[in-house]
C-alpha cells in the first residue's frame, strides 16, 4: 500500500539532499532558482494540503518531519499545523487500531 503523505516526506527530503549538494557559491538568484526546482515545491505542498496518512510509517515519519523542521528552522505554524493533522488522519480515521 502506497501513502501519498510519506511519499511526499521522502520527496523533500531527498529534494533538500539535492539543494544541499549544490555549490556553496551561487548566487541569490541561483538559489532561489534552485529552491524552486528542488524542495520548494514539496515543502509549499506539506504548508498548504498534505495528503492524509494512509499508514502508520507515513504518520510517523511526518511527525518525525515536524520534529526535524522545528529543531532546524524553528517555528513554523503552517507546515506544524498542516502535517500534523494530515498525520493525526491516520488515526482519526481508526486506522491506527
């Protein structure tokens, strides 16, 4: 069974590896560019209309994303607020029993 909500988590993770492979000396424009091809996208989704969690390994690698998220780039009420409740559908739904 495929979960959209951790593909999604695994697609801007490895988005993020990408950007972070990139030459330290871009420019701003460069950056912001590449942003836009990489994780940018993936983390705009995960702030606006993340997939419900369709199973236990999906709810939890998203709430171990906001963890993640918080400890690096501190408060973020949209993506914490959003994922979390696409990762709480997995059990509101009875699916965690």
């Amino acid at each position: 069974m495929t979960d959209p909500l951790l593909d999604l988590v695994r697609e801007y993770r490895h988005q993020i590896e990408v950007f972070n492979a990139s030459p330290p000396d871009m420019t701003a424009e460069e950056d912001d560019e590449l942003v836009a091809l990489t994780w940018g996208p993936h983390y705009e989704r995960l702030c606006t209309a993340p997939p419900d969690a369709t199973t236990l390994e999906g709810a939890v690698e998203a709430i171990r994303l906001i963890r993640w998220e918080e400890e690096r780039c501190g408060s973020q009420p949209d993506l914490t607020i959003n994922v979390l409740h696409a990762a709480l559908a997995f059990f509101d739904e009875g699916r965690g029993e």
